[in-house]
C-alpha cells in the first residue's frame, strides 16, 4: 500500500514478507499506519528448530559486550531514526510516538514516558543484571563458574529461547523481557495487534547498537501460533487476561503476567492521616491511564470508608478525556470501543446487585462512558464497596478505577486476595508481620510507595535471571 509502511516478520533477523498481512490502524480514522506480515504455524515451527544455533551465537558475546550494546541501544531507542524493513522505510521517534498513540489509544505523553522507562532499563542494565542475579560476577554468564561467599556455583542456561505474548494495552511492559538479551538469550516475540511499533523498535536499535540479529524474532501471529511460540520456546512470557493466562498459570516454563489486582492499605495507625496520602493514592490508580497491572484496584482500610472514596473520587474525578496530542491528557482511550461498552457494563451490572456505590457518577458531568474525537474513553470511577465479597471490590479493569473497601486490620492479610503489588502504609506491628508472611502478596512496599513504583533489580513479578538460569551443584578439585 503506497505510503503506508510494512512490518515484516524476522525470522532471526532477517525480513520476511509474507502473503498474509494485516492492516493496522488510527483507531479514530480507521487510516492504515502499517501493513503487517502474519507468521503462519508451519514457518513457526521450522524456525523453531533453529533457536539452539542462534542461542549458540550469542552466546559467543561477552556479557560485558552485550550490556554495552544495551547502552548503545537506550540512546538509539529513545532518539534515532530506526529501520522499519529492508525497503527503506525508517521511523522517527516523532513517528513512533505518534503512531503508538493512534493505535494503541494512549496519550502521547504516555507514550513518551513508557519511551523513556524501556530507554531507562536498557541505560542502566548493569545494575539490573546485578540485582537479578544478586549480585554475582557478569561473567557466570560466560563461564557458567563463579563464586560467592567462598562457594563455588555453576548456572545453566534453562532455554535456548525467550518466548514473549505482548498485549496492546502498555509498551512498557516491554521492559521485562530486555534484560533477556544480555542474559545471552534470544527472544521470539508475538506483538500486540495495535502495538506492534515498540516491539519492533527496541529490536531495530539492538541490532543497529552491535547486537547479532539471529537473537530476534518478531512474529505476529494468530493464537495457534501464539501457543506455537509457547509451547516450543523452552521459556515463555505471557501477557493477558484471566481467560487467556489461566491454562498457563501451572506451566512452570511459562511465566504469566495477568491481572494483578494490586492494593492500597491504610493500617490503623495511618487511617486518620489518609488525606495526607491521596496524592500516593491518586498515583497507584490512575499512573499511566490506569492501565497496568501495577496499578491499585482497590484501597483497604480499617475504617472511615466514606470519607477516604469521597476524597479519592474527587480527586480522580478532575482527571478529564482529552485530545490525545494534549500535553495534559493522562486518560488512554480504547481502541477497541467495544472493550469499553463491556466494562461499562460490568460496572453497572456489579451496581445493581446492591452493596456499593459509585462515588464518581455524581462529581463528573456526563456519563462513564463518553466519545471525543473519535475516541471512547471511560472516566475514573471510585465505588464503595460495602463488602470485601461484593464483585467490584477486587477486580480489575484497564482504565483508573478503585473499590475502597472497610476491613478490620486483623483480617487484612487474607482478605486481599492475590495481589501482585500492595503497598501498606501502616506500622502496626501485627498487620505487618502479617503482610509480610502473606503468600498472596508478589510485591511488598511497607511504607508510603505507590503500588506503580518498580525497581526493576527487584521486579514486581518472577526473576528473569532465575527463569532463564537453574543453579546446580559442582565440585572443582583444587588441583583443576
């Protein structure tokens, strides 16, 4: 199609394009931005078979090497005109940005922080490595020997490949399978539908910045060929939904990233001081339009439930749609109108079942659910759950919503549910002994930390060192 770029499938690297394209498009003038190469299963299953020669290829480079070309790649990430094929075709960071926007429904100042959150891994991966892998030496990676505390260790790599399922709804997510590459492991990756720009992107720069490109697959595929891609990779990620996460969740070689149902907790000794922590409150609901699973889907506290959902919902209820070219705009919309009348839906019908109110609907002028310049938009919603049973106080949804919900502090622990984040602003010495032996909490903040806070030497949810490396025992005789 004249004028509209191509995205080739890479196979280890090199483009291919194939017969079977989709179209991919501004959500608001249904305008094609790409014409996208579809990987068909038989392709998948013959490149497959050749991933043990491309781990063996880079596994050739120095660990030291490769977290160097990571460097290089941050700055050409973030600031260079990137390849989009082997036609010509390059994108700038303008172009990205733009098109990211106008497929995904993110605000493009969204976008431009997830932009500089992947640039910020790929600058810093030295650190990260050395908080992954608690501090050994680079080169285990190189020799598979080191020692620690006057042990000797050995570590094998478990795969020869990185599968990685990528939603649509955030590029940043794409940062949690990066330190893969200077873990000397090469990824196979099946974009979102209406993200497959940073994807593409990040691969592009590591390979102009002295990565080999056997290391890269980029494979838009259908879902047969996304369970290709899972079940043949030796290691996977899996982004999605309860639907399509659940048959995975007792795979071990898949490591699933669902819905996180994060929380807020306000412990009995801070609940008095609530309005001083609305602004961290505000942050872990509606931080990068709400739409990752590090956001908080629920606020537990021990007491004075109205007050701290009226503050909340006035707050979050000055946060309006706009234009997604406004510098201002912090609400994503869905590019899929379809997934918002659904989750409108669900809200209401959750309403009617009694025990909770919407503490949002009468502060915004006009419905939950509006359009604006071709976009549909859900605004903010705080609802006050009278229960921790109610279905409302402890789901999730892709847009800034909360239930605040009233739990006695000795109950806290077990009633949240699996959480992948909570931050718990309490020093109450039971409720923190409490938290902290929880196996329903994947991330800890103790403290007033927002639950989106990542430190990504400790990541929110698996290691990907451990993932990739299993530890064995190994004897070396003195005189070897």
């Amino acid at each position: 199609m004249p004028g509209v770029p191509h995205l080739p499938v890479l196979r280890f690297g090199s483009a291919y394009e194939s017969l079977d394209t989709i179209e991919v498009v501004d959500h608001r003038t249904k305008e094609p931005l790409a014409v996208v190469s579809q990987a068909n299963p038989g392709l998948l299953r013959r490149d497959l078979k050749q991933l043990p020669a491309a781990a063996a290829l880079l596994r050739e480079m120095p660990a030291r090497e490769l977290t160097a070309v990571c460097g290089r790649a941050a700055e050409l990430f973030a600031g260079a005109e990137l390849p989009q094929n082997e036609r010509g075709d390059v994108q700038s960071p303008g172009q990205y940005l733009s098109r990211l926007s106008a497929t995904s429904g993110m605000p493009e100042s969204l976008c431009r922080s997830n932009l500089e959150k992947v640039a910020k891994v790929l600058r810093e991966m030295p650190a990260l490595l050395l908080g992954l892998t608690r501090g050994l030496d680079p080169e285990v990676l190189d020799t598979g020997l080191t020692e620690q505390a006057g042990l000797q260790l050995s570590y094998a790599s478990a795969s020869d490949g990185l599968a990685v399922i990528l939603p649509s709804n955030s590029p940043g997510v794409n940062s949690i399978w990066l330190p893969s590459v200077a873990l000397k492991t090469p990824v196979l990756l099946k974009p979102g539908r209406e993200e497959p720009w940073t994807p593409m992107r990040i691969v592009q720069a590591l390979i102009q910045a002295g990565c080999p490109k056997e290391a890269f697959g980029f494979y838009p595929t259908n879902h047969e060929g996304a369970s290709l891609l899972l079940e043949g990779s030796g290691r996977a990620l899996l982004f999605g939904d309860e639907r399509t996460t659940l048959p995975y969740r007792q795979n071990a070689a898949v490591q699933v990233h669902g819905p996180g149902r994060s929380k807020v907790i306000l412990g009995p000794d801070e609940i008095d001081r609530f309005e001083e922590h609305l602004d961290l409150l505000v942050e872990s609901v509606a931080g990068n339009g709400g739409r990752s699973c590090i956001n908080a889907s629920a606020v537990f506290v021990p007491g004075r439930g109205d007050e701290v959902a009226e503050a909340l919902a006035e707050r979050l209820s000055s946060i309006e749609p706009r234009p997604l070219d406004d510098p201002e705009a912090a609400l994503c919309a869905f590019a899929n109108p379809a997934f918002g009348k659904v989750i409108d839906a669900a809200i209401e019908e959750g309403l009617a079942q009694g025990g909770a109110e919407d503490r949002t609907a009468a502060l915004r002028d006009g419905p939950r659910r509006v359009e604006l310049d071709g976009s549909t938009f859900l605004r903010p919603t705080v609802i006050r759950c009278q229960s921790v049973d109610h279905p409302l106080a402890n789901t999730e949804f892709l847009f800034p919503f909360a239930s605040v919900v009233e739990v006695a502090p000795e109950r806290m622990a077990e009633a949240i549910g699996p959480s992948l984040v909570v931050s718990a602003i309490t020093r109450d010495r039971a409720l923190t002994e409490a938290l902290i032996r929880s196996r329903l909490v994947q991330r800890l903040n103790m403290g007033p930390f927002p639950t989106t806070r990542v430190d990504w030497d400790q990541p929110h949810e698996g290691n990907l060192f451990e993932f990739l490396y299993s530890r064995r025992a190994i004897a070396c005789h003195a005189e070897w």
